[in-house]
C-alpha cells in the first residue's frame, strides 16, 4: 500500500510538471503564462493569435477569394520560422521565445496538369524560293485550375521554337543562269514545248496538275524521260488559303502520289496555284514539301498578249537567277509555244545559261541541300504550329 501510494504521487508530480503546470514564455516581447506541453495552435487561438492579421485566400490567378482565409499568422520559434505544418505540431516548453506576425496569404487549392505549347511560325518574304529552315518544336507549361475561383493560371517549363520558312531570289555566284518553268500542264502543248527544249539543248522545269498527270500520264512521263525537272502544282489547281486542312493537304499529298504513278518520280517541289501560300498554309502542311518556288519574271502568256509580248517580256525582265513563268496547259498555249524559241534564242545571245529550278537552287548556298534536291523530311520531334 505505501508502495503504490508513493508511486500515485510520483506519477502525480510527473504528470503535473510534465502536463499540467504553467510555465512562462516570450511571445513578441512580452511574457506570457501557459501551459507546459500545451499544443502551440492552441495558445495562439486562446490568445486571438496576439493581434496577428490573417493573411488572404488568393485564387490561382491572384485574385482575393476570402479576406481573412489565409494563414491566421506567422510563427517564429527561437529565431527559426516555422511552417504550418509545423505550428500545428509544435508544444509549449519553458523558456520558449516566439515572434507572431501577421499570417501569410494561401492560395486555393487547384488541380494541376501539364500541357504541350505549340510552335509559331515566322516566314519571310520577297524571296521566289520559300523552304523550311529551322523546324518547330513544342513547349510545355503547367496549367493549375482553382477548384474554388474556378480560374486557370499557367508557367512556361519550356519555351517551344517557332518554325522558320526562308525565303531567297537564287543567286548564283558565277556565270549567268535563268530558269523556265511551265505551270498547269500536262496538255497537247507540252509535246511540242519539249521538242523545242531538245532542239535547244535546254533544261526547264514542268509544274504539272495531278488532275491533268492523272488524265495525262504519257504527258508526265514524258518530261522525266525528257531529262527535265517534274514539280507539282498541287491536285486541282485550288486557292490554297480557302481551304480547310484537310483539303489543303489531299491537294499537295494525291498531287505527289498521282505524279508519281504517272512518271515514277515523286516531286517534293510544289508552286501554289496563284502563288497563295502564307503562314497557315507552312503551318498545316509544311512536312509534305521540300519548298514552294513563285517566280520572278511573269510573261502573262495566260492572257494571250501575243508571241512577241511574250518574248519580250522573258527577255526583257531576265536577270542572273531569275525564274521566269510560262504555262503548257490551262488553255490555248499557241503563242507560249511559238514565242519559246525566241526566248531561248535572245537569253542565250544575252549569255544566259538554262537550269531547272533545283539546279538553280544548288548554286546557292543559303538553300540547304535536301531542299534542292526534294529530299526533306520533318524531324521527329519536330511539330507544326497550330492553326
């Protein structure tokens, strides 16, 4: 009995010392009672949290939510700041010195997830030959969204690259080069436009419709049996920036694949019908071709003004790396075909030489090589920007 009475007042003394008796702590100076291994959370709240003012709930944009639901203050315990994780675990000891300041403001709570940023692109102009000169690459940011405000807020991990589309006039370096081209063709007019190249001993280059390739395989064949250049212009001769997507890239893609089909070689090479390619255009579809090629010296001959207009509107224009337009198909080329001699005559009297555009396009060194020789492909991590 004595025994258990001298341990009831032993644990008695240790449950009041340990428990139960107040003890003095500073608190922002000024000393203050409380109770020995009380729970800080807990003498902070008795004390209305020494005049502390809460801090604010923030939305994930910023925005205030609640004026006084944020952190109710901020703790220092000896000099050491405390988390609120911390705060909530901490007790009461003797001697403890504490500084409590007005609380912090508290985001709301938000679920996050990570997103792709898409490229841009940046095209330059004034230039005959456009092509891809740096690729783009996507992004990535985190996007919160607030589960009270309701808002999303987002941080950039990674900038992403916008796609780059150069674009360059030719310039040989040496020597004086043009190059002829014949749009909308196959036709019954593109047979006599290659006798006269043979008999000349010139090289040109053929932008043939998939439709009229389709109609007309002998026609395709024959320019590649020829030894000249075989290029597209696109399906079926549509205004490119009219169409939706999908449509814009059938035209390039069953153009390649009916030329193909047609001569056995599969262009890369595309001039836009009306030469209407722009930024939309690049972004939709610039992984199914190596370069889209405009001109420098149109000759009009669609209009029909007559073979020596046309003559003299090649000759007259020319200049060292010039591409000049002339079309074997899309209507009556008679005068197309009966001013071509006359061309090739006065260029050659002019000291001209003729290349097709890919040989053009290898005499320059700002055009990359596959391009030249329509042999690009898209890297694989590159994408295209969206639009």
């Amino acid at each position: 009995m004595a025994v258990a009475a001298v341990a009831l007042v032993i644990g008695s003394a240790s449950a009041w010392y340990f428990l139960l008796r107040d003890v003095a702590i500073s608190v922002n100076g000024e000393q203050v009672v409380a109770r020995v291994n009380a729970p800080l959370a807990e003498v902070l709240e008795e004390h209305d949290y020494f005049g502390a003012v809460p801090g604010r709930l923030l939305s994930v944009g910023g925005n205030v939510l609640e004026e006084r639901g944020g952190e109710p203050c901020a703790v220092s315990r000896q000099g050491e700041q405390l988390a609120p994780e911390q705060v909530e675990g901490a007790r009461i000891q003797e001697g403890d010195v504490f500084t409590v300041a007005d609380g912090t403001d508290t985001e709301e709570a938000s679920t996050e997830e990570t997103q792709e940023i898409a490229p841009g692109i940046h095209r330059e102009t004034g230039g005959a030959i456009q092509f891809v000169s740096q690729w783009g690459k996507a992004g990535s940011k985190r996007v919160k969204t607030g589960e009270v405000s309701g808002e999303t807020a987002e941080e950039v991990f990674e900038e992403p690259q916008d796609m780059v589309v150069s674009s360059v006039n030719p310039r040989p370096s040496s020597g004086k080069y043009v190059a002829l081209t014949f749009d909308d063709g196959p036709s019954s007019y593109t047979p006599q436009i290659l006798e006269i190249l043979k008999e000349k001993g010139v090289r040109a280059t053929f932008f043939n419709l998939g439709s009229q390739a389709q109609s007309n395989p002998s026609g395709s064949r024959a320019i590649v049996e020829a030894g000249q250049d075989l290029a597209s212009h696109t399906m079926a001769h549509r205004n490119l920036p009219t169409v939706d997507r999908d449509t814009l890239r059938s035209e390039i893609s069953t153009a390649a694949d009916a030329l193909s089909e047609a001569s056995g070689t599969h262009p890369q090479m595309i001039r836009a019908p009306y030469g209407a390619f722009g930024d939309t255009e690049w972004a939709r579809s610039g992984d199914l071709l190596s370069c889209n090629v405009l001109w420098n010296v149109d000759t009009c001959d669609w209009e029909r003004p007559g073979a020596d207009a046309i003559r003299a509107a090649a000759v007259n224009s020319a200049f060292n790396g010039a591409i000049i337009l002339m079309h074997d198909g899309g209507g009556n080329r008679e005068q197309t075909v009966a001013a071509l001699p006359g061309i090739i005559d006065d260029l050659r009297a002019k000291g001209y030489e003729f290349v097709t555009v890919s040989e053009l396009m290898s005499m320059d060194d700002r055009i990359p090589e596959d391009v030249a020789n329509g042999t690009v492909s898209m890297p694989e991590e590159a994408v295209l920007p969206s639009v």
